[in-house]
C-alpha cells in the first residue's frame, strides 16, 4: 500500500505542481536503493506522460481558441543580427 501511495504521489505531484522529491526520498528510505530506484523510474516515466496525454485531451479547443485571436505570424530576421564570428576583430 504504501509502494502504492509513493508512486501515485510521484506520477501525481508533477502534474498539479507539486514537488515530488520528498516522496522520492521516502521511497528510497523505504523501499532502499534497488526497489526505490525502480518504483521511482516507473512513477517518473508516468509521471512525465500524463500532462502529455491530458494536453492531448485538449488540444483541439487550444488551437480552436488560438486561432480565433488571428494575431498575424511571427518572423525573425536572423540576418539583421550579427554572427559570433564576423564580430570578432584579430
């Protein structure tokens, strides 16, 4: 149950902005280095997925919504800026 708790709080914290090393350093006190290291990898790896796959859930009502503001397209002229090189005087 508790293996249960720290991985939830892991995948979890990220997600709502919340820091998750406390719980990782429970479950490295508890669980020790090898048990610890894999509940910890498992937990992160989903962790780091799940704003991913909520974005998706939302994508089309992002694009619908930027779209509506018709703000005209960012260009940067790079030539108007010097390089590091040709500003170098030897």
């Amino acid at each position: 149950m508790c293996g249960l708790l720290v991985f939830a709080s892991v995948a979890i914290f990220p997600t709502i902005l919340l820091p998750s090393t406390p719980s990782m350093w429970i479950a490295g006190m508890t669980f020790g280095y090898g048990y610890g290291f894999l509940l910890i990898i498992s937990a992160a790896a989903v962790g780091v997925s799940l704003p991913y796959f909520i974005g998706q859930l939302f994508c089309h009502k992002i694009q619908v919504c930027v779209s509506s503001l018709k703000l005209p397209p960012f260009r940067l002229n790079l030539s108007e800026y010097p390089s590091f090189n040709h500003d170098r005087k030897f």
